[in-house]
C-alpha cells in the first residue's frame, strides 16, 4: 500500500515531467462539493446530456436520467453522473480506435 499513500505511484511517475514544487507538493483537500459550487455559479449544468453510444442506451434510461439529473441534488447528483462519465469515456475509447 505504501505507493498508493499520499499519491507516491503517481509523484513518480511524473518525476522530471512535472517542475519539482509542482510533483512534491503536498495534497490539498476540497473544501466543498464541487459540482454543487459549479452549478450555483453558473459555471456548469448537468442537463442537457450528451448523445449517448447506442450500447449505453442498452443498460440507461437516458430521457429517465436527465430528468432526473435535472433535479438531483448531493449523493443522487454523483451517482447519476457516473453513466455520463462511462459516456464520455466510451466516446473516447471510439475516437481513439477511429484514429488507429
């Protein structure tokens, strides 16, 4: 476990990729929920959803799920994010394959 503790897998990893001050500074907890401080500043919204792939719509109720972002709050907030999240990586991983 020690190189999962106070990010040391990743410290090294990044060790003469990132400026030291950067690499081996020590972690900051958030002071808040983030999402919840994004959307009362306007900065982000979860709805309208993105245009999910055909096989997520197999598993997601997505007209379901941004009716219901639409007014989640808190922990219901987070976990309906988590199919929006698998979408964007999905997306991703198809690009990717598009490109080789």
């Amino acid at each position: 476990m020690p190189w999962c503790m106070e990010k040391e897998l990743l410290r090294e990893a990044m060790r003469g990729m990132l400026p030291e001050e950067v690499r081996a500074r020590p972690k900051t907890p958030l002071l808040g929920d983030l999402i919840k401080h994004f959307i009362e500043s306007r900065k982000w919204r979860p709805v309208p959803l993105p245009e999910p792939a055909a096989e997520l719509r197999k598993f997601v109720d997505w007209e379901r799920l941004g009716t219901t972002l639409a007014a989640a709050t808190g922990s219901t907030l987070w976990v309906g994010l988590r199919p929006v999240s698998l979408c964007y990586w999905l997306k991703g991983v198809v690009n990717e394959e598009r490109i080789r």
